[in-house]
C-alpha cells in the first residue's frame, strides 16, 4: 500500500495568507461601500409646545332653572346623601323629607311638633349636616333645634334600606342650653357644617342679646362654634374648654369654605349693613360696636320696631327705600380689636342666609334682596367683584347647595312669615326647590 507524503506546515507562510484574505475582504467591502449610500438617521432637538395658559374661572349661573319640588314651606337646610338623594327640612313643623332621584318627597322624621314661638319664629329646626363617624363608615346627622327654652344640637344614626329609603334613629341631644332669645327666638343663626378639619362647626346668633352675648366668650350665643363630633371641645380652639371659634357676631346664617381652606360667614346686620366675613380663629368681628365697617349707631325707635308698651326690640324696622334712614354711616370703625368685614350690602339688597363654595365661586342665598350673589374667588383671601342673579324672580332665597351633577339647588323661603315674594304676589306653589344650571367662565 502506498504511503501518503507528509507535508510539513511553515508558520510564516500560514500567516501570509489569512493576512493577505483579511486585506482583500476589507478592500472589498471598501469598494462596495463606495459605490452604496447608506442613510445614517440624524438626531433632531424635540420642540416642546407652549402650554396653553391655564385660565382662572368661576362658576356662575347660566340662567337656566328648574322647579323640582313644590308645596314646602318654609325649608330651611338642603343637603345631598353619599347616593345623590336629599334630605330637606321645614323649619317650623321640624320635618326632615327626603328627596329622591326622581324629586318624590317622603318624610323620614319629625325633630320636635312643637314649634319654639307662636307668632314671628324666626329658631325652629334649623341645620343640618352629617358625617361617617359611625363603625363601618355609617352616618350621623347633626340637626340644630330651637326649643321652647334653648338651642341645642341633636344627633341620629342615619340609615339607608336596599331601596334607598333613609331614616333617622337613636335620637339624642349632642348640646344643649344654647342662648336662644325669650320673645320671639330671633337671632339664633343654626347653620351646621362639617369643615375641611372633620370638626362639627355651628354658626350663631346673638340670641337678640347684643353685646351681652356676642362681646362675651363664656356666652355660645354670637359666635362661630366648633367642636369634635362626639361634642367635646378641640384641643386647639381659641380659648381651652371653649365652644367658641370667633365672637361678635349679630346673626350668622352661613358657612363655607374655598379651595385655599379659608372660612367664609354671611352675617345679618341691623340696619345698615350685612356682610361677607372672613372668619378667623379667635377674632372679634364688632357686634355690637361695629355694623359693617362703621361704628354701630342703633336706629330710633319706631312703631315697626317697638312692642306694644312702646319698647325696642330686636326687631328691625320696615327696610328703607334710600340712604335716608340708614344710621350706621357715620364714623368709620378704626379699632384694631375688631375685624372688618371683606364685603358689606345694605339689607335691602341682601339679608343672605346660606352661602356655597361652587368651582371658584362664593354664592349666597338672600331672603331680603331675593337674589344670589356670586363672588369670584380670585387668590387666597381676595374676592372680586361681586355679581347679582335672579333678583326678584324667586322670591327670599334661603340656601344654595351644590348638587352631586354640578348644577345648584336652591331652596325659597316665601312662607316663614316675612311677607313673601320680594317683587310681585306670592307663589301658590310655594316653597320651592329649584335646580339651577351652573357654568364656568374666565377672568
């Protein structure tokens, strides 16, 4: 058999030729890129678009209502359950009604049958509010109530059935021996609210009292209250042990507060002056020193505003048609010890209740004026100007509430004995509730 020639390897020459194949293939892919283009991707700076400016806005009323409910009589709180139902009371026949989706009334409860005064009752069953303080989240309801010898705060469990049917149970008096005047129960504020802060707040009237109450902090009457909602007193109120949030208040009906946190009160004057007060711990708003931002100057007495012995009372008198009768005019008030209030209108054109924060704006409810004010919020603790609506057309106006679709509900106030409408006979389908459509615009 044959034998196979054995071929011995050279080092060198093995390296010659793996050297002289790499420097063909690089030349070649050379040549063959050469005569290629290639399109190598060019990173471009991205352009952010300029934002378009965010407009400040308030809500305003489109001018469009509704009439939903009618046959009440003199309602006096409106507030909306976690399910967008209603409750609704009537403040002299202490009635708490439920409104359902389709604006059906059903009386869930009675707060008291007695009603507080026979003739010219201005207490009765007043605020209500409500709160998930219960175990599980169940609710409370807080009720304001003027009695035959007190104002007191009282307190239910607050249930709903598979059908959406609410009702009040475990009835008890939360508070009790508020100030509350002897003869005609004028004075007594009532509004109740749960604040930002999760307390219980209660705004006051000076119980027709005046100074002896609203210049007084061991007095509850012509104040602002805050409290925890088992009725204890907060740790950080003004004044330890003390209800009491702010003093020298005439009459306030109203509580709201705006998206910078700040409170703001409606308040009752005599017989100049109402106002829009920004409340502030521990702070003395005047009455009865100061009406508006004057010094107060009581009007004369007068038939409209005397007894039948000749005395004064806490009655106004009959509103004026001009400047001529107004009294609180005279001197400005210059004490650094009271605070002033941000806005003020004369009665005639005011007499606000019930106030409501509503998407930037400040709208309040007037029975005199019959109207809604509605004041931009523009900045923290700034207002702007102030604008009229429905001057007239409903009569007294008692509460505005903002409703679960953004529309407001507003409740008349045409049979609580102070003479119906403002222009114009009175409604026979009075109390009404009437849903007004809202919408927002710049400044």
């Amino acid at each position: 058999m044959p034998q196979s020639k054995k071929v011995s390897k050279d080092p060198l020459f093995e390296f010659l030729i793996v050297g002289a194949l790499v420097v063909g293939s690089v030349f070649a892919f050379a040549t063959n890129s050469a005569s290629t283009e290639i399109d190598i991707p060019i990173s471009k700076p991205v352009v952010t678009p300029t934002p378009e400016p965010v407009l400040p806005s308030y809500a305003v009323p489109t001018g469009k209502t509704t009439t939903l409910v009618t046959g009440l009589r003199a309602p006096w709180e409106l507030v909306f359950l976690p399910d967008g139902q209603a409750l609704i009371d009537e403040r002299d026949s202490g009635t708490i009604s439920q409104i359902d989706k389709d604006f059906k009334v059903r009386k869930v409860a009675f707060t008291s049958t007695t009603p507080p005064c026979v003739k010219f009752c201005e207490g009765g069953t007043l605020g209500m509010t409500y709160a998930a303080d219960r175990p599980g989240g169940k609710l409370s309801l807080f009720v304001f109530l003027t009695t035959l010898n007190d104002n007191r705060i009282l307190k239910y469990d607050l249930d709903s059935d598979v059908a959406g049917n609410w009702s009040l149970a475990n009835k008890r008096v939360l508070i009790k021996g508020i100030d509350r005047s002897a003869l005609s129960t004028t004075h007594n504020g009532g509004r109740l609210a749960i604040g930002p802060d999760g307390k219980l707040w209660v705004s006051m009237g000076d119980a027709g009292l005046r100074g002896t109450t609203s210049q007084n902090w061991n007095r509850l009457a012509g104040s602002v209250l805050r409290m925890n909602l088992d009725g204890s007193v907060p740790s950080d109120n003004p004044k330890p042990g003390n209800y009491a949030w702010a003093k020298g208040l005439r009459d306030t009906q109203g509580m709201a507060w705006d998206n910078y946190g700040n409170m703001w009160t409606t308040e009752f004057g005599q017989d100049t002056w109402d106002e829009l007060n920004l409340m502030q711990k521990g702070k003395n708003y005047g009455w009865p020193i100061a009406e508006g931002l004057y010094k107060f100057v009581d009007a004369p007495a007068t038939p409209s505003n005397t007894d039948n012995k000749g005395n004064g009372t806490a009655t106004p008198p009959a509103p004026k048609s001009d400047t001529n009768g107004w009294t609180s005019v005279r001197e400005l008030m210059n004490d650094s010890r009271y605070t002033a209030p941000v806005l003020t209108w004369h009665p005639i054109d005011a007499a606000c209740s019930g106030i409501a924060f509503v998407r930037g704006s400040l709208i309040s409810a007037c029975l005199r004026g019959g109207k809604l004010w509605v004041t931009p919020v523009i900045g923290d603790k700034k207002l702007g100007e102030p604008q009229a609506f429905f001057t007239g057309n409903f009569g007294r106006i008692r509460k505005a509430t903002l409703a679960p679709d953004g529309s407001v509900w507003i409740i008349t106030s045409n049979k609580d004995g102070r003479g119906g409408w403002s222009k114009g006979g009175e409604n026979p389908k009075d109390d009404r509730v009437i849903r007004v459509e809202m919408k927002d615009v710049t400044y």
